[in-house]
C-alpha cells in the first residue's frame, strides 16, 4: 500500500474526465486500497481518483463517523440512475483545503456500480452518503464544488486557493 499525493485546485489534472474501468484485477484492486490508505489518512469521507491524478473512474467512500466501526465502499464505474429531493449541504473537499461551501444536491440518490471484486451492485443513499457519491462522481467528470457556487464565493474561494499556492507572492 502507499500514500498518494492530493492534487489541489487549480491542478488542471482535476478536470480530466476519468475512463472506464475495463477489468477489475488486482492493478485496479491495488489503486483502490492506494486510494482508501491515502483517504483515511487526509482524512477524508471520500477520494476520486481524478484526486489523484489517475483517470479512471473509481471512487471510495466511508462516512462513519469517528470511533464507529469504518464502513469502507468502493464504487467502480458507478452511474447514478435516480436523484430525488434537493436540499443545500455544506461541503468540503480535499482539493480545496480550508474550503466549506453550500452546494445544492439530490437528497437521496440510487446508484450503480462495480465494488472491489468487479461485482456489479446497487445502492439507494440518502444525506451524506448520498451527497458524498454525488460529489466523487463529480470528480470523476471533472466537475468540482468550485463549479457549484455563486460567482461571489467561486471568486472568494479562487482568491484563497491561488494565494495558498504561492506563499512568496502572498504579501
Ligand atoms: O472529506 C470530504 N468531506 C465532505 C463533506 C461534505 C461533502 C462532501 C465531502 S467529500 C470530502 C472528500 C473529498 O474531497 N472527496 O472528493
Ligand atoms: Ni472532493
């Protein structure tokens, strides 16, 4: 297993759209336990693996809480086939440290994927974990919280990342 580096906003390799996992063997197998290693250790409720700089489209997920039981899922290829409701979530995202923004999502999701043994399966998830799977897929389309925002906070929030970036420059 190894730690993976967290690309952060403005890294143009956040917007490259992932590609389909053709095979799920034991190279895909070793990214994702790369990803849940480096995941855990941010720490993080989620990583895509756009995140990282790897084009694919595999994401992880564990929402438990602190000393609960860790209830690692892993979704390969996923396709969300049904949203219902909305409502605001305040978000955060590894590629944007500091960062905390209300982002409008379906409540409740159903999704389908392939887990770590190439399974298809299908899961219905509601709040976090349903707001978790819509912002790793997301990510694996390039798309991120900044993109979500009102103009006023994606300025804000550029300001800040572009400042963090150059600490020379910073005054
Ligand atoms: O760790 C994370 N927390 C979080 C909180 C609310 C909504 C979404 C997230 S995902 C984020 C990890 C991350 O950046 N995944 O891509
Ligand atoms: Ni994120």
């Amino acid at each position: 297993m190894a730690l993976l580096t967290i690309l952060t906003y403005p890294d143009p390799r956040l917007r490259e759209v992932g590609l389909p996992v053709a095979i799920v063997d034991n190279s895909i197998r070793s990214i994702v336990d790369d990803m849940a290693e480096t995941m855990y250790s941010a720490p993080g409720i989620g990583l895509a693996a756009t995140q990282v700089g790897i084009p694919l489209r595999i994401f992880v997920v564990d929402i438990a809480a602190e000393g609960e039981q860790s209830d690692l899922r892993v979704f390969i290829n996923p396709q969300i086939v049904e949203r219902r409701g909305k409502h605001m979530w305040r978000e955060g995202c590894l590629s944007f440290p500091d960062v905390a923004e209300e982002v409008k999502r379906a409540q409740s999701v159903r999704v389908k994927a392939l887990d770590r043994d190439g399974r298809a399966f299908e899961l219905d998830a509601q709040d976090l974990l349903a707001v978790a799977i819509q912002h790793e897929t997301d990510h694996l389309d390039g798309v991120l919280m900044i993109d979500q925002v009102s103009p006023f906070a994606r300025r804000r929030i550029g300001r800040k990342l572009a400042t963090r970036a150059r600490p020379a420059l910073s005054g």
